[in-house]
C-alpha cells in the first residue's frame, strides 16, 4: 500500500528561510508531509498544546539548528527545544541538522545575548547526543535530509498516511476481525494439543500401562561368533518407558533400524543382570538380543495410534525405501515430560520392568 510520512520540521523561521525550502522540497520529492508549527506565534499554552498534538501526528522530526536559538517558552526554553524535547520523549524517530560553522554566518543570523548564546551551544551539545547531520548552505542542507531521512525511513517505518479510497471497508475489516480471531483460536487449540491426550486415545493402552515386549538372545562359549544356545524371553515395561527410550532419535528422524537397535540396547540393558544371575546361563556371554518383529511393528503402530509419532515427509531418493519417523508436536511435548530432568524432590515415579522366565527356541 502506497504511504506517505509525516515529518516535522522545526527550526528558527526569518533566518533559516531559504534553507528551510531546500528542506521542504526535499520531503515534497520524498512523497512526504511537511509539518511545522513555526508560523505560529507560540506566545500562550493553547498554542503548545497544538504544536504537541501535530507532533504526535507526526512520523518522524527533524530539526535545524544554526546561529540562532529562538523565541523563549514554557521553563526558559525555545520552542525549538521545546519541540525538541517532546519528539524524543513521544518516541519519535529524530534527526537533528547542524550549521557546520554557526560562528561565520551573519551578525543578523547570529544571537546576540549571552544568555541565548548559550543557551544555543547547550542545546547544540544536547542534539549531538543524538542522530546528527551537519550542513554549510541551503543547497547541502536539502540533500543531506534527503540521504537521512531515506535511511531513517528504511531503519525505523513509520505508520505513514494513506488515501482513504485505498483503505479497506468496514466489511474488509469485520472478516479480517473475524479471521484474526478464528486464527487466535486455532492457536490456542494447537498449542492445548501438545499436551493435552487426544481424546481419540483415551481407549489406548498408554503411559504406565504395560506392554510384554518378546525377544531372543544367544549365549556364547565355545565360539564368540556363533552362539551355542538361542533363548527366548519376554518381560514387561510401561508405554512411557518404551518411548522415552526411543523418541530423542525422532526428533529429527529415525528409521525402522534406528528404533529397532534402539529397543534392542534397551532390552540388553533391562535383562542382562537377571538373566547373568541364572545358574542356566552361568559361564556363558549373553549377546544378540533382538525384539520380535510383532512386537516390533506393535509398538510402531502403538505409538502411531497414541498420536506420538508419524510418518516423516521430507524428500529423499526415489532409491532410498526406508521408513522414517518423526516426532508430532503432541509425541514432542511428551518427550519433554519424560525426559527433562527434574528438580530434587520432583522425580516422576515410573513401573520398573517385570521380566520373565526365558526358555530355549523351539523349547
């Protein structure tokens, strides 16, 4: 949408008039809105008053600052201060443009009292603690607004004025009203959803309920390579335990051979104590655990329905035909819960595994 900016311009007025038209010319070329309320005889507060509100109406301020300080207003100061003074206070962004050599121009540009002398060179120091420019004559000042004033525009974007019949009607804003609020709400659900259990779910074993994971493992003594014995087993472990072991790897994306190793780590981790304590086993190395395929793809299709995990689109290689998996916003935040440590006091109690007896393949 096409924008014009409002800028004031403030300045002392018989002495800077033709450098004050470089200035105006300058924003005219720039699309912009001069304003200045230099033209008014600011001798009372109702004037003050009108002068802050065109400020405010304002999008930028600038001001000229020569050889002379101005007429005198509330607290002793100039207008032009004054003016100033409140552009910075509203927030405004503000340029001040300063006479390179004030102490060469002309004895009737020039101040004459000492106290309005320095009152100008306190007022000069004032501005250099802001954004600055320097200028000589009318011509330097013109261009040095428009160079400032185009990169002060580009840093800090104004609300700006535009022609009514560009504006949106009353029906245009009404949908918009009614949109944003619809947005609002869909935002709000989305992000109730991460941690909130889909309703769908509630049927679903889920959290501390148990799962009875079935696996095999080899026991090996007379070859390192080759086990002497295949055993089947099975224990049990809680939802939540099984996926707080595998959901870290889907937070970008695992495959079914990420999690698959992942769970037999896990499973090695769980039983090796019990299983080296049986006298059956004694003497041998446990090794090769491996999950059952069913229980495997159970556990898929578990975590599928739970609404914790999907299927990962991202492209690859028409080559490649594994199956990723990522994590949903929901699976995340739970993720979260489970996995985050805790403060002392705050630990969250979980069902520890249950195993069972183990017995020969084909036994």
């Amino acid at each position: 949408m096409d924008k014009r900016y409002q800028v004031f311009v403030s300045s002392t007025y018989r002495d800077l008039l033709e450098a004050r038209q470089e200035v105006m010319q300058a924003l005219l070329e720039l699309d912009c809105i001069p304003a200045g309320m230099e033209l008014f005889p600011a001798a009372d507060d109702d004037q003050w008053t009108l002068i802050k509100r065109v400020i405010d109406d304002c999008d930028y301020y600038i001001v000229i600052i020569a050889g002379r300080y101005g007429s005198l207003g509330p607290g002793n100061k100039s207008f032009t201060q004054l003016e100033y003074e409140y552009a910075i206070e509203q927030g405004k962004p503000v340029i001040a443009f300063l006479h390179k050599t004030p102490g060469r121009l002309p004895a009737e540009d020039s101040e004459k009292e000492p106290e309005k002398v320095k009152k100008l060179e306190e007022f000069r120091s004032f501005a250099e603690q802001k954004m600055v420019r320097y200028w000589n004559g009318p011509a330097d000042l013109g261009s040095a607004v428009s160079r400032s004033l185009i990169k002060l525009i580009k840093n800090n974007p104004g609300i700006g004025w535009v022609k009514a019949d560009l504006l949106p009607s009353k029906e245009s804003i009404e949908e918009i009203l009614l949109l944003r609020k619809q947005i609002d709400t869909l935002q709000r659900e989305l992000e109730a959803s991460r941690t909130t259990v889909p309703k769908e779910t509630e049927h679903l074993a889920q959290g501390e309920d148990l799962f009875d994971i079935n696996y095999g493992f080899g026991a090996f003594k007379s070859s390192r390579y080759t086990a002497d014995t295949i055993y089947s087993a099975s224990f049990e472990i809680s939802w939540s335990q099984i996926f707080a072991r595998i959901s870290p790897l889907m937070i970008d994306e695992a495959t079914d051979s990420d999690l698959r190793s992942e769970l037999n780590r896990m499973i090695r981790e769980v039983n090796m104590d019990s299983l080296s304590e049986d006298k059956a086993l004694e003497g041998y190395e446990l090794g090769e655990f491996s999950i059952k395929s069913e229980d495997f793809n159970t556990i898929k299709i578990q975590l599928l329905a739970l609404k914790l995990v999907t299927k990962s689109v991202k492209g690859r290689s028409v080559k490649d035909k594994a199956n990723y998996w990522t994590l949903t916003a929901y699976g995340e935040a739970v993720m979260t819960q489970l996995r985050a440590i805790r403060k002392e006091g705050y630990e969250k109690v979980t069902s520890s595994p249950s195993n069972k007896a183990f017995k020969k393949d084909g036994a």
